[in-house]
C-alpha cells in the first residue's frame, strides 16, 4: 500500500479529539466553597462503525483522530486481512448525530474498508457481531474456542536480543512527551513504535489502549513498516488482547507502563514475545524472554 493516507483524514473531520466544557471545581487551596468556574479539556469518545465491502462488523469508541490507520490496524490485528495488500481502500465519514441515529451532541464515524473477495469471504464464514467499547470485552463471543487465544509463533529475530532494559527505559521515557492530546485532556492512551535505539518514530493516541495499538499498527502497515527491527511500547497494562494483536503482526516485543495480566503473560509466553511490564524508570520487569 501507499505510504499515503488511503483516503480522507481525520483531521477534515467536524469533530475534533478534544472539546472543551464548563466545569465547577471544589476544593482546591484558596477556592470558595461553593467552588469556581473554569473550562476543561476532554478526550473526544466517539462511536467508529468499521464497515467491510458494505457489512457492518464492528463499532468501537475512539478518539477521532487517525481513523484510517484504526481501521486498517484493527483489520489486520484480528486477522481480517493477511496483509495490507488485502485492503482495496479506506473512506472515513463522520456523521451528525441525527444522521447516524444517535443521541443529540454525539456524533459518529462510518469508515468503509474495501478488502479483497478472498478476505471478505473468510470474514463471512466467522463473522460475529461486536459493541466495543474502552475496556476491551469479547462481546458476541459464543464459546470459548471463539476467543481466539492461540495465535501463531512470533518467528524468532537475532537482533531482538538488543531490546534491553536501557533500550526499552529510553522509549518509555520519551513516550510522555510526545502524547499530546493526553497532555491536555488526561485521559488517553498511547501506543508507540520504537527502533534498537529506543527512539520513537510513531506515537498514536486514544481512549482506548487497544485502539492505540491499531492505530499504530495500521501506521506502521500503510508505510510498509511491519517486519522492520523494533517493538512496540505501551502506557497501559500488559493484557491478552495487546500481546494477541502485536502476535498477529509479528511483533517480537511489548513493554508496557503497567503491570500484564497472567493471561497476558501466558500468551506471551506461548507465542514467543519478550513481554517487559512496570517499566518505570530506573526499573523494569522482563516477563517472558520471546
């Protein structure tokens, strides 16, 4: 794929990351009682109805800000697609709140994905309904064997050996001031995309850690990036569904601000990706080796 944005960019939207709004705020020193006005800043949640050859799949609540790399990312996370290569086109629209049947100051976004017959014809045959949300569920799931849990081995990269613990403190340290919108707002994840030397290319944000990570992985994808040396790094905690995701692409690394699940660790382990977690300068937890 072009190393160009497929289609329209979020940033033509109407409907920017963050808004503004009045707020009362209690109890700080020298404040009255009864508080004082100010205007605050919040992350934008908006519904994204991710739409594939003209089938409604899945919605998910993003920030809207990087739609076509989401989409991409999310359709090549959950195996969707094979590769970029499979994704024909991306249009992103956003919608008034009347035209998308929501409630009144609650906009959307309808982002079309054109994939190849072969693609569409295996999201057919195991297509299931989903409502995202922020904190990831399995929602639509019928049974266990559907969740997915056994992606295939991360091969094996000699140069892996070199994301140490410096490597990885340097790309954590430089996530904070590259998440501009969490700078703001407070409330955003962010995903970033970190070479052997522990600098960071790509730094995408969003309301939700796994959205974070799609928008970064489509990133990486549409610039024909996957496969390149270097991992992924994380401000939230190490769960399944990141360590799945990062499987999914081939990613050898994740390291992650908070602390993984058990779940996480085990897929890690399973899958043969070196999972750090607490990363906290000057300390970090190596959970698994890859």
């Amino acid at each position: 794929m072009s190393s160009e944005p497929i289609h329209s960019s979020a940033a033509e939207f109407d409907i920017p990351p963050l808004a503004q709004l009045g707020v009362q705020v209690f109890g700080e020193p020298g404040l009255p009682p009864q508080g004082q006005l100010r205007e605050d800043t919040l992350a934008a949640e908006v519904p994204v109805a991710l739409v594939f050859n003209g089938l409604s799949h899945a919605v998910m609540m993003a920030t809207p800000q990087g739609v076509e790399d989401f989409a991409l990312g999310f359709a090549l996370s959950e195996g969707i697609l094979d590769s970029a290569t499979d994704c024909r086109g991306i249009e992103a629209t956003a919608l008034a709140a009347a035209d998308a049947g929501l409630p009144e100051g609650m906009p959307g976004i309808e982002v079309q994905i054109e994939i190849s017959t072969r693609a569409f014809e295996r999201l057919k045959g195991r297509r299931r309904s989903l409502a995202g949300r922020t904190g990831c569920g399995v929602c639509g799931v019928e049974s266990f064997a559907a969740l997915d849990l056994s992606p295939p081995r991360v091969p094996a990269h000699p140069w892996a050996a070199q994301i140490d613990l410096p490597v990885v403190l340097q790309a954590i340290e430089g996530l904070r001031a590259q998440q501009a919108l969490n700078a703001r707002a407070g409330a955003l994840h962010a995903a970033g995309w970190a070479g052997l030397d522990g600098a960071l290319s790509d730094v995408l944000e969003d309301v939700g850690r796994h959205n974070a990570l799609d928008k970064l992985l489509g990133r990486l994808a549409r610039t024909g990036r996957l496969g390149q040396p270097g991992f992924v790094v994380m401000t939230s905690r190490g769960s399944h569904e990141l360590v799945r995701k990062c499987t999914q692409l081939g990613v050898p690394a994740l390291a992650t601000v908070s602390a993984p699940t058990a779940m996480g660790v085990q897929m890690a382990r399973l899958c043969g990706i070196a999972l750090w977690g607490l990363c906290r300068p000057p300390r970090a937890v190596r959970y698994t080796a890859g």
